[in-house]
C-alpha cells in the first residue's frame, strides 16, 4: 500500500472508481431524501399551514 | 510537513477499515453473533408488516374514520410490488459494482424506501382523514400522499427482505441453511409480535401529534436495523467488480431458471400451500367469535396460539433438516398436519367446544410453519449459486402474492356467500365454506408435493 499509488485516491484509499460510486450512492441519497422532505411539507402545510 | 502528511494517510489508511462497512474476509463459518446481526433486517420487515396491515388499519378505520373500501385498496397497494421480487433479486444477481458488492446496495436502497414512505406517510394519512385545515386540500392530495406512502413502503420491504434472505444464502454454506431460514423466520415473527405490542401499548391513547411520533419512529428503526443489519456482512469480490462478461438479460435468466427441474412445480406447491394457510388468518378470529361465541380475549389470544403454533414448526422443520432432512419430505407433511387442522376447526361449528378449535389453531400454526421453512429451504437448495437472488425472489414473489390475494379472497368470499338469500346456512356457513376452499387447497398442494418429493427421495438414494 502506498500513498502514490495512481489509481487510489486518499485519504480513504478507495480507487477512483469506488469513490464514485461511493459518491453516486451520497447523491441519490440527497435526492430521495430531498423529494421526500419536499412531499411532506406540501403535506404537513395542507394540514397545518405556516405561511399566510 | 511531507512526514506529517504520510504520518496522517497512514494512520487513516490502517485505521479505515474498522469504520468501513466492508467484511474483513468471506470466513467459511459464519458465527452465530453474526448472523443474527444479519437476521436484524427481517424485525424491520416484520414491523412495517404490522405497522400496516393491523395498527394503521385499525387507526385508519377507529380513529381516522376512513371508508373500510378505501382502506383495503391503501393496504393492498403494496401487493403489486410482490411479483417484482423476482426482478429485484435477479437485479442483485447480476449487480456489478466497483465496491464489489452486489446485495448492500439493494438493502440500502429499499431502506431508503421504506424510510421515506413511513417519513411521510403520517402526515399523508392526516390529510386524507381531512385533519386540521387539510379539509380545503385539494381532494387528490390526501389520497395520492397515502398512496405513495403505502407503495414507498411496499416497495422498501420487499426489495429488503429479498435482497437481505439472499445475501444471508450467499454466507452461509448449504449445510447451515435450514438454520439460517429458522433464524430469519424466527426474527420476523419476533420483530411481528413485539412490535404489534410496541405500536399497540404507543397508540393507546391516540392523538394526532402522537400518530406522527410512533410513525416516524418506525421510520428511524428502519435505518438503524438495517444499517446494524448489514454493517461488514458483505465480502468485497474484487474479481466480480473486474468481470466485463456480458450479464444474462431477465427472460434468459428466469428460463435458465426454470429450466432446473421441478421449480415451477414448487412455485406451484408454495402458491397452494401458501393461499391454503393463509386465507385462515383474517378469519379465524371472526370465525370464534361469531359461530364460537369466545369473547374478544379469547379470539385475541388465538393470534398467539397460532403465533406459537408456527414457532413449533420451524423450530420441527430446522431440526429436522439440520440433521439432513429431505425439504420437500417436510413440505409435504406441512400441507398434511393442515388437513387434520382444518377438519377440525370446522368441527368445532358442530358443537365440539372451543378446547378443540384451539388445539386445531395450534396444528394449523405448526403446519405453516413447517411448510414455509421446508419450501424456502428447498429453494436455496434447488438454486444455482449465481441465482439464489432470482430463486429467492421468485419464492418470494409467489408466497407474497398468493398471501396477499388468499387474505383478500377468504374476505370477499365470507362476504359474498353471507351475502346470498338462502336462509339455510347458519352464522357458520360462509366461514366453513372458505375453511372447505382451504382443505382442497391444501389437499392440491399434497398432490403436487408427492411428485416432487419422490424425485428428492431418489435423488438421495442415488448421492448416499
């Protein structure tokens, strides 16, 4: 194991490859949670408005 | 400052690992502390499970004061996902992924799933029941939360529960399966009744506010289990990453699959067996109610004996098998202990007493529960090692799906046949003639067992 190793990106050690679906899973994460969030204040302000 | 650097990467690169959630090595044997971390996924599933089908149906109906129709079309939604399982499974079969990895994705998508439909499902359900200003929403709002609710959930749990048995098939070597498939039906079962107990004792005193805590609770222990569940179980394939070879398209997949002899017969066996069992359970406890005349306790109870009943036949079946069993042997002798079980308990409407109807409850427990493990023990045991996702799915596929139609079905029937003009059936009639449905039911399952079974029986001969 060594810290120039081309294909590796540190500090995690993972190659570039692995990082980006490592990364890939961060982004539809983000995604799905930001649709649901978004569902559940259109909900949530139906039953209980908070602005005007 | 250049030593320091290295002096860091160094350190984080021996340190990593612990906090990575990649097993260390594929060990041979798996301990057992291991496993039933991995069998956490399966309390998960069995808390949605009762989370819909008996708290929120009760809420929706005693509380809410939602139609009973619109109930069962929110409850049913999730059904349509059960025939994907196959998809879902063969999808993590073939899964090619730079980690290596080809089950954890799939757990970890359907726990997103199932996170985000009970994260919103409380609030979905309040709009639907017109709660608060929510009587000026437009109409669809409520209905199509719900249904998104219901479907996300769905969704979640099929893909979890699929995607999860077959990675605990993949650790464990065939001799430890039927071990492991008790295991699993253990922590469901496990995961039904202290959650049904959880929810009920929570939902006591009802209140909005609190309906959206107990909810969204279920939703945070989805991720928590899960993540427990799956932390370092899955070795990385370094070589499964690097394979370029073209994946089997779905069709040539299921065809390869079907193609091993007797599958679709115990697809077949398990759709019989699986509806015989299952249109009793809505129907038991109206069933002594009604004709009976136990009291609400009681009726309450023989959720339990049966409970207990299936807790029997599993811990039966995984003794047996663990020692070397035939699976489908036993999954004929699971159909068989029903037939007895429902003679019985459509005796008791003659006057027999209530000792009898209990007793039968018990056999007909001990019979689902021996027939279920028997089936998927013989699943994982007739699958190819690259299609265990597709076999389990499979299995799955047609288990939930005739689960879900007998319960509906064993519903729509007692409603129909009480429903006729003719005086002549008592209060007993509709339920003995589902009961008479269950019996044939179960009597065709034997039927197509027979065959199978002394296929498995020679097979054996000709190995020892």
């Amino acid at each position: 194991m060594s810290a120039n190793d081309h294909d590796k990106v540190w500090p995690t050690g993972l190659t570039l490859k692995e990082a980006e679906e490592v990364h890939s899973y961060l982004i539809d994460g983000t995604r799905v949670f930001g649709a649901i969030a978004l569902l559940a204040h259109i909900l949530v302000a139906a039953t209980t408005p908070w602005l005007g | 400052m250049a030593d320091f650097r290295a002096y860091v990467i160094g350190n984080l690169a021996r340190m990593a690992p612990r906090y990575l959630p990649f097993a260390d090595v594929a060990t041979p044997d798996l301990p057992l502390a291991r496993l039933l971390r991995l069998s956490l996924f399966q309390i998960s599933v069995g808390m949605s499970l009762v989370l819909l089908v008996g708290t929120l149906n009760r809420v929706m109906i005693v509380e809410l004061k939602l139609s009973a129709a619109l109930v069962g079309v929110m409850l049913a939604l999730p059904l349509v996902f059960a025939p994907l399982r196959a998809l879902m499974g063969y999808r993590s079969d073939v899964h090619r992924s730079a980690l290596g990895w080809r089950r954890v994705p799939f757990i970890w998508k359907g726990t997103m799933l199932q996170f985000g439909g009970f994260a919103i499902m409380p609030f979905a359900l309040l709009v639907l029941s017109g709660y608060g200003e929510a009587v000026d929403a437009p109409f669809w709002l409520g209905p199509l939360g719900a249904a998104i609710a219901f479907l996300l959930v769905g969704a979640g749990a099929h893909m979890v529960q699929t995607v999860g048995l077959a990675l605990a098939t993949d650790l464990v070597p065939e001799a430890d399966q039927p071990r492991v498939v008790g295991l699993m039906y253990v922590t469901l079962l496990a995961g039904m009744i202290g959650s049904a107990l959880i929810f009920g004792a929570l939902l006591e005193d009802y209140t909005p506010g609190r309906l959206i805590r107990v909810v969204q609770g279920a939703a945070v222990a989805t991720i928590v289990l899960n993540v427990v569940a799956i932390w370092k179980q899955e070795p990385r394939d370094r070589r499964r990453a690097a394979d370029t070879t073209p994946r089997p398209e779905f069709a040539e997949a299921w065809s390869g699959l079907m193609r091993v002899p007797g599958t679709l017969r115990l697809l077949a066996l398990v759709a019989l067996g699986t509806a015989g069992y299952g249109m009793a359970d809505v129907l038991l406890e109206p069933y002594g109610g009604e004709v009976l005349g136990m009291s609400v306790a009681q009726t309450t109870r023989l959720t339990a004996v049966m409970a207990a009943g299936g807790l029997i036949g599993i811990a039966l079946a995984a003794r047996v098998l663990g020692r070397g069993g035939i699976p489908l042997r036993l999954a004929a002798l699971g159909a068989l202990i029903g037939l007895p079980g429902f003679g019985a308990i459509i005796l008791a409407s003659f006057g027999t007493g209530t000792g009898l109807f209990i007793l039968a409850v018990l056999l007909v427990g001990i019979g689902a529960g021996i027939f279920g493990h028997a089936t998927l023990t013989a699943t994982m045991r007739a699958a190819p090692r690259a299609q265990i996702g597709l076999a389990l799915g499979a299995w799955g596929a047609v288990q939930a799906t005739a689960a879900g139609l007998a319960v509906a079905l064993a519903g729509i029937l007692r409603d129909l046949i009480r429903a006729l003009p003719d005086p002549a059936h008592g209060a007993e009639g509709p339920y003995v003639a589902v009961f008479a449905i269950e019996l044939i039911l179960l009597l065709v399952a034997l039927a197509t067992a027979l065959p199978l079974m002394r296929e498995a029986t020679r097979r054996r001969a000709a190995q020892g």
